[in-house]
C-alpha cells in the first residue's frame, strides 16, 4: 500500500477526499473548503451531482419528506432565494435544488464525476490514506469521508432467466435518463414498498397492463400533494428559524411533533376522528398522531385496524382489497409509504395484482414471469422496485482497508460495527455521514446529514488546532454503541418487522441487525455533542505521525 502511495502520490496530500456528491457530500465540501479552508475533493460515481436523485428517476419518484424541509438549513439565502413548487418536491425538483446548491457555492470545481471509488486503504505509518478509483486513478489524504448515502446499493434480485427476457428490464434505482415509454406495453413491476407505491398508478396511467407483484402487503398513507401557494411560501420563508428548531427537537428531523398522546387514552370515537383528519393531511404526519404508535403493540392496532378499513373502502374487488393488506408487521416498523392513489390503482382495468407469497415468481422466461404455478405472465417491460442493500451496500462494495491489515468487509460480516455511525474501529480518520448506526434513514435526511457534516468538521478543526494526525475510535466504543443501537431499537415495535431493510432482511445472506439509531435525532445530537464537548470521549487521538512526516 506504501508503495502505490509512493508511485503516485501528489506533493501535497488532499486533507479530505469526500466520496459521494449527493446532499451530505456537497455540504462536507463546502463546510472543509469554503469553512476550514482545506484541501478537498469529491469523487462521484454519477455523471452528475444529486447522489441517490441522480439515479432515482422512475416514474412518480418524488421524497416524502416535505420539500421546505428537505433543504439545507446552513445558508439563510439559499432558504429565502430558493421556491419550492409542490408539497413533496419531483425527483427533477430535488436535482434542480442540489445543483443550484452545487453552483452557489461554487462546488463544481472540487467534484470530479464519473469516478467510482474502488477501495481505500490507511497507511499507518504516514496515517494517510490512498484511495483508488475503478479508472486507476489514485489519490492521498489525510481524511477519507463517505458520504455515499444510505439508499443506493441497488438490489437486482438474482431470479433465474433474468437475462433470457425478451423484453426490456429496469431497476427503479438506475432509471434510464431519457425515460421509458410503457405506451402499448404489457409492464411488470416487482415490489411494492415506497417505490412501487409510487410508480404503480404513473405506470398504470400510461402502459396497456400493469401487473404489481406482490411479495409483502404494505401500509401507505395518502401524500395530498398539491402546488405550494404563494402565500404558504412566504409563511415558510418567514418562519424558517422555528421550523428548523422544531426539525432539530424530533425524533425524526421532520418539521412537526410527534403528539404525546397515547392512542389508548382517548374514546374510540375521537380516536377515529383523529386518524381521518390525519388521514385527509396526509403524509408521514399520520405517524406522529398519537405518540405511543411505534412503542404499544395495542396502540399501533388501532392503527393497523384504521388502514385496514381504509384499504376496504377504497378498493372495490373485496378478494384484491385482503390481499392488499398487511398483516405481518405493526404500522411504521418498516419505511412507511405515502403514495397517489396507489389502491385506487387496484380498481382499473388494465392492473392486476399478483400475491407472489402465495404463488412465487420462479423465473423469468422470455416472454415474462413464471409463476409457481406454472402460469406465465406475459410482458414487455419488467420494473424492480426491489430496493437496496441499504445502509452497507455502497460502503462495502468499495474494497477498504484500515490499520493493520483490517477489512471492512470483513470486520462487518456479521454485522456494522461503528461509534456513533461515524467511524468504525480499526479505520482511522475515516469518517461515515449517516452510516449504519446513525439515526440517518428513520429521519428526514438532511437534519442528520448537516448535524453529522457539521460534527465531523469541527473535529477536525479541532484536530488540526491541536496538532493531531490521527483520530480512531475502538473495539469497547463499538460494542457499547452496537448494544445501545440495540436497546433504543427493542424500546420500539420496529424490529418486528421481520422483512425490513432496516434489519438488512432484503437481501439474501445479509445478517439480520437492526442497523439505524432509533433513539432520535434530537437525542442522538444531544449526544453527540456531549462526546465532543468532552474532548471527543472513546475516540482517540495521536501526533506522532504528523510530525515524523514534518521531520522527514
Ligand atoms: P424497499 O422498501 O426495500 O421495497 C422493495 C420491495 O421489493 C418490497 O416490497 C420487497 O418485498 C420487494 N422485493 C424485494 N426483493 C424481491 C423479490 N426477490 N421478489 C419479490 N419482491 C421483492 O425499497 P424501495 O425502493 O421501495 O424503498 C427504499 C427506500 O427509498 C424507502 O423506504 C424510502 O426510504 C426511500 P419485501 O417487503 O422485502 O417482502
């Protein structure tokens, strides 16, 4: 490892090679670069910068979270200069946003596109790191930070005769850029968690047939999109300080409050009136209507029995409308979906819904998809909405190695080890932004990406004001985090959703640990802040190398 370091390395190492150009490695430049005045560089696998909504362009992509709320908050002009047009913003209104951001602060020339990192490794004898791009290019630096993001490992399900298909075939998360044409079109489309809630009713719109394959009944909650009004807008922009606050003192970083009310403690009758009035909102704030939903089994049934009655009335074939329904896991305990008319879509013609738990998909053949059954469904186009190896899969498809010959592949083969989310044993002066362990997917993103931009930026100035070349947590911090991510996840209903990507039970072989911090954003910062506040508490710091390199 030295000695590729030697063949190629520049004069000056980086200080920090940023992977990833999405929403947190945009805003770790700028912090390093523009804050600390370092020497940084992103490298981005896309052609462009946007992360996750570069590649995320299916029919009816869009974020849940609400589009004033899912910004950065650091730049008071870039909240009052930028106009958001609809409630839950387009996946082309997030990469309008992220690449007027890229311009603003005039982030281009320190993004270098269409470079996917292979691997890293740490050279403890100069604490730098080398890091290796799939081109052969190479680059040092004393600080590695991922920002690769949690959702973008796409998962390509290895079903036999996938390539036999005559037809064409697409994963949700790699949309082709020019969009696909289903007019005409028999389509396909497996997988219905938040994506093909999403993508159903825009297919169905436009192709002659769709068939929704079906492995899990989800819950989803009508999104009520709609075009933002003026008025709304400036109420935004001029409340913009108490809604950040608000977002920050959540659990999960979204702009309202969780009620503290126990859905047990009010009469049957208001309890109802309650989840329809949420219900006619719409969004994730159903959710937050009682506070005790993702911790009683009791409570979480009144929802449960809520939705359930919602999928009854809204879909008119009563044997569609069971099959429709989710029974194997409480409300919220996975990623729960909020769509347009994503039941409503069961009622036309042209969709059938195919439940693959009672009749699996065996393979793909030629002309389709091939039932257990022995029926084949034909089509011309195949959608997965299959998903991701979230949490792990982008970090690990790198080939990364820290001290003493560590592999981070190998260190996690049971399971993601960090402190914190951000950092790993063994892998110094490596830092992960929302990595397994962070409170990172259960909140509305950009809350965590900025408190971990922020956090990683201030101990670095604070590094750099002391002297240090080298920062590594350790194997006790690692395990005490791991067990205390553990705990915070059993004081709610979320493990006992036996097929969530939380729990990396998506992907065939992963090891099942539930990996995001359920604990709470707000917590989590306040936590966090403590560790810093105490000179960095379980991270440990060392010079030695910094001035050997300076005496050399
Ligand atoms: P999800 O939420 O992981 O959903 C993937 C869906 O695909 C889900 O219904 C899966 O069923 C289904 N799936 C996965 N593999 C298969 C196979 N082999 N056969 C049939 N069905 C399968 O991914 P999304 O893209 O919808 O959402 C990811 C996140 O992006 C979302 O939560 C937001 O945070 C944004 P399963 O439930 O595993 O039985």
């Amino acid at each position: 490892m030295s000695a590729i370091r030697q063949a190629s390395a520049p004069a000056t190492p980086y200080d920090a090679i940023i992977i990833g150009a999405g929403f947190s490695g945009l805003y770790q430049l700028h912090k390093l670069r523009d804050e600390l005045g370092l020497k940084a560089r992103v490298l981005e696998a896309g052609g462009g910068v946007g992360g996750t909504w570069y590649w995320n362009r299916y029919p009816g992509a869009r974020c849940d979270s609400e589009s004033f709320s899912y910004s950065y908050s650091f730049s008071k002009e870039l909240e009052q200069e930028w106009e958001w047009s609809e409630r839950y913003p387009s996946h082309e209104e997030i990469r309008r946003y992220l690449n007027h951001v890229a311009d603003r602060f005039d982030l281009r020339r320190d993004i270098q596109l269409n470079t996917r990192v292979k691997g890293a490794a740490f050279d403890s004898a100069s604490d730098l790191w080398t890091v290796t791009t799939e081109a052969g290019e190479s680059f040092v630096t004393r600080f590695l930070i991922t920002a690769v993001g949690c959702i973008s490992a796409a998962n390509v399900p290895d079903i036999p005769g996938r390539d036999s298909f005559a037809g064409q075939w697409y994963h949700t998360g790699r949309w082709p850029h020019e969009g696909v044409d289903f007019t005409g079109k028999r389509v396909g489309l497996i997988g219905t968690g938040s994506t093909g809630i999403q993508a159903a009713p825009v297919i169905a719109d436009s192709a002659a047939h769709l068939t929704v394959f079906q492995r899990t009944a989800n819950f989803s909650i009508p999104a009520r999109n709609a075009p933002l009004t003026p008025e709304f807008i400036q109420e935004i922009k001029s409340n913009y300080p108490a809604l950040r606050e608000l977002m920050r003192g959540t659990t999960n970083g979204h702009p309202f409050a969780i009620s503290p009310d126990s859905a047990l403690a009010v009469p049957e009758e208001e309890r109802r009136a309650r989840y329809e009035r949420a219900w006619e909102v719409g969004g994730l704030r159903f959710r937050a209507e009682f506070g005790d939903l993702l911790t009683d089994k009791a409570a979480n049934d009144t929802a449960v029995a809520f939705i359930h009655d919602k999928i009854r009335e809204i879909v008119k074939d009563p044997a569609v409308a069971e099959k429709l329904i989710p029974r194997d896991h409480p409300f919220a305990t996975k990623r729960p979906p909020v769509d347009t008319e994503y039941f409503e879509t069961f009622n036309r013609d042209n969709v059938r819904l195919v439940d693959v738990k009672a009749d699996p998909i065996e393979a793909i053949v030629p002309e389709g998809i091939r039932l257990k059954s022995g029926e084949i469904v034909p089509l011309d186009i195949i959608v997965f909405a299959t998903g991701y190896d979230a949490l792990t899969g982008s970090l690990l498809a790198m080939d990364i190695h820290g001290a003493d010959g560590h592999s981070l592949r190998e260190d996690w083969a049971a399971g993601p080890r960090t402190y914190l989310g951000l950092q790993a044993p063994h892998f110094p002066n490596m830092f992960i932004i929302t990595g397994p362990g962070s409170p990172s997917v259960l909140c509305n993103m950009p809350v965590p990406i900025e408190q971990h931009v922020n956090w990683i930026t201030d101990c670095i100035a604070y590094m750099d004001a002391q002297g240090y070349s080298r920062i590594e947590t350790g194997e006790p911090e690692a395990e005490a985090w791991v067990a205390h991510v553990n705990e915070a996840a059993n004081a709610t209903l979320l493990p006992q959703a036996g097929s969530s990507w939380y729990l990396g039970a998506n992907i065939p072989g992963k090891p099942r640990v539930f990996m995001p911090y359920a604990g709470g954003m707000a917590r989590y910062a306040a936590l966090c802040d403590e560790v810093a506040q105490a000179g960095y508490r379980g991270f440990r710091f060392s010079s030695g190398q910094a001035q050997r390199r300076q005496s050399l």
